[in-house]
C-alpha cells in the first residue's frame, strides 16, 4: 500500500545531500525565479485598472483572464509533475519553462483585444505550472528534514512575495503611469531570461541511483494519491486557499480604486503590504510548523486571514491602519508552501513528491484558481465589488476546519510524541 511506504520525513533520499553552502544557494536561486515567475504572473492584476478601461472589459472579463492562467497552470502543474519524477530531467525543464513564461509577458504587452491577452495567459500558465512542483521537489529532496519547512517555505514565498506581491505593484504602476501598461510587460519579461541562465550554470541536475530509485515502487496513481488522507485534506484546503489568493490578486485593486477612492499609487502600496507580509511571512510561519508542528498552524492562520476582506469593507480612516490589517491578514500566505509542498511531500515516498505535489498546486488552480475569478466576477458584475470579499471571507473560514483533520508529519513534533 502507498499510504504504508516510508514518507519524506523518514526515508532518505536515493542520492547523497550536497553541502550546506549549495543547499543555501539552491534555495536562494529557485526563490528568485520563483519570484521573477510571480511577477510576470502578478503583473496583469496590478495594470488592471490601467488595462480594463484600454480594452474595455468587463468584471466578467477580467475573471476569465485570472481562469484561464489558473486552468493552464493547473494542467501543467500536474503533467509536467509527472514528467520529471520519471525521467529526473528537472533542471532542464524549469529553464525551458522560464524562457517561455518570460515570452508570453512580451505577448501580453502587445495585446490589443480581449482575446489576444486571454491567449497570452493561457500560454502563460502552460509555461509557469510546472516550476513550483520541480523547485519544491529539489528542495524537499536536498534540504534535512530538521530545516525542510523553513527551506520550502522561502523557496516558495519569499521570492514571490519580495518581487511579485511587493515590487510588482509599485515597479508596475509607476512605469504604467509614467509610460502605459504596454511598456510594464515588456519590463517584467526580461528578468526571466537572467533567472533561466543562473540556474542553468549553477543548479546540478540530482543524479539518482536507478536501482534505488526503481525498488521504491511504481507510479502513484490518483486513487493511490488521495487514499493518503493528508493528500487529500491538502488538495482541498488548496483549493479554498488558491481561490482566495486568485479572487484577491484579481478584484482588490479594483475594490480600492473604484468602490474604496483610492488612487493607483495607494492601491500599489496597499498591495505591496501583502507582499512584505509574505515575504516575512515566508520564514516565520513555515519556521514555527518545523517546532510546534505543521497542524497547528494550519489551523490558525486561515481564521487570521478573515481579517483583511473585513478591514477593506468596514475600515476606513487612514491608509495606513488599512495597510496594517493588510500586513497581519496576508500572515495566511504563509501556509502555502505547507498545504501545498510540505505536508505532502512529508506524507508519502520521495520518489512521488514531484507528482503528489503536482496534484495539490493542480487542484488548487484548476478548482480553485479557474472557477473562483470567474465565479467572483460574475458576482460583483450581479452585487457589486464587495461580494468577492466575502467570498474571500468564507473560504478561510472552511480552509481553517478541514485543517483540523490533518495528521501531524512535522518531524519534530513526531519525535516529540514517541
């Protein structure tokens, strides 16, 4: 049975750990592509105010953009998961996959209709969903157990949210301002192409022994993934949470310069808020799971996350409380590495983590990251921008009980309860 094979926080791997200096460097280097990753990804939601009224589109509009990167994210996520735990040629396909994700931000400035920029994200999402399954299965499997979740948790958030949460609003809109929106794609595709040359000279392709590797058991199906009750568990608070981020990234800026009154430099430096938070965040949250357990925190940091759809409704005053409730709401986003990396790959073989997790960040975009944008923009079409926000609302609050079915994998804290 699957669910009996040795998991990630017990079996070794099936070739030797490198030095603490590369292990840093590998961390570091796949957190910046990440980051270069999530800029291009973030940029149409920041430009948006700018792009909406240029191309004329409507609410419904702008949440079959967000769909369709989340449903072609999803796809690859899952597929190219796959791919690279049978053939082991992960190095390779995420520089090829950062090169095309640098193209299509290109294709996205010289868009001139609605369905040029849907294409364009489409395309985009083809190219980005198979980075973050590969990144974290290279960590998982060169960083110790002891320092995973704080390994995982830097790789996967801390570049994204330092350049695509915190500079990406304020880097985009003032060149959108000063220049137009066409000419802020163009910027954020070239720094993929530096990213893509980094980790092709410095990143060494993991050479498994195939014995070993061919005696773990065959491939994980779907059926065999979701008996693994964590898996499953995981999947669907991805779902709620991907959603959350997705209807967030999609309809806030658009909240607080149309319904709240705030210009396009406030709403960038709000929004930027949410990236410092994370970028935190990023260290802190994952650090804590690795000494009280991953559960816990899951559990608490969703409920805290309902703070910042009620601050953006109902506090008003000084933007700078409202930037206050931003930063301490977003303390969420720290759970995504868990739920979506962690927890997953502490939860079955590690020679399924790039596939297990494949399937995680694949239904979180595909039910959650493609249904919620559309779903939320045809209810702010129908009730106004506030209605996303409670649907941001409501998914913490289930995200934050379906965590409480978890089982603890954290290694410490099981260590502690022997």
């Amino acid at each position: 049975m699957i669910a009996a094979a040795p998991t990630a926080a017990t079996a070794l791997p099936d070739h030797p750990r490198r030095s603490a200096g590369y292990q840093v460097m590998l961390v570091g280097l796949l957190s910046l592509n990440f980051g270069i990753l999530f800029f291009d990804r973030n940029a149409l939601n920041f430009l948006m105010p700018f792009v909406q009224p240029d191309l004329g589109l409507s609410n419904t509009q702008v949440g079959l953009l967000a769909s369709a990167l989340s449903l072609s994210w999803a796809i690859a996520s899952f597929v190219v998961g796959r791919v690279s735990d049978r053939t082991g040629k992960r190095k390779s396909i995420i520089v090829a996959a950062t090169l095309a994700f640098s193209l299509c931000s290109f294709i996205s400035g010289i868009a001139s209709s609605f369905l040029m920029l849907f294409g364009a994200r489409l395309l985009m999402g083809f190219a980005e969903g198979g980075v973050l399954p590969i990144s974290q299965s290279l960590t998982a499997d060169e960083v110790a157990p002891e320092r995973r979740g704080v390994a995982m948790g830097v790789m996967q958030n801390f570049g994204s949210n330092l350049l695509g949460s915190t500079a990406a609003p304020l880097l985009l809109v003032a060149i959108a301002t000063a220049w137009g929106w066409r000419h802020a794609f163009f910027v954020a595709a070239a720094p993929g192409l530096i990213a893509a040359a980094l980790i092709w000279i410095f990143v060494k392709e993991q050479r498994r022994d195939p014995v070993a590797h061919a005696a773990r058991g065959a491939r994980m199906t779907l059926m065999q993934a979701f008996a693994v009750r964590n898996i499953l568990l995981c999947s669907l608070i991805a779902i709620l949470l991907v959603a959350y981020l997705v209807v967030c990234w999609a309809f806030m800026p658009l909240f607080l310069t149309q319904q709240r009154g705030y210009d396009p430099e406030t709403m960038g430096w709000l929004m930027a808020t949410l990236g410092i938070s994370a970028g935190i965040g990023s260290f802190v949250v994952p650090g804590l799971s690795d000494i009280v357990g991953r559960k816990p925190v899951m559990v608490i940091a969703p409920l805290i996350g309902v703070i910042l759809p009620l601050g953006a409704l109902y506090l008003h005053g000084s933007a700078w409380l409202l930037a206050a409730v931003f930063f301490f709401g977003w303390a969420l986003n720290g759970i995504f590495p868990l739920f979506m990396a962690t927890v997953p790959a502490e939860s079955v073989d590690p020679r399924h983590t790039a596939t297990v997790l494949g399937l995680v960040m694949g239904m979180g975009e595909v039910l959650g990251g493609v249904l919620s944008p559309f779903g939320a923009g045809a209810a702010a079409d129908a009730w106004g921008l506030e209605a996303p926000l409670w649907i941001m609302l409501g998914l913490c609050v289930v995200a934050g009980l379906l965590a409480l079915g978890l089982e603890e994998t954290a290694p410490r804290a099981r260590r502690e309860r022997i």
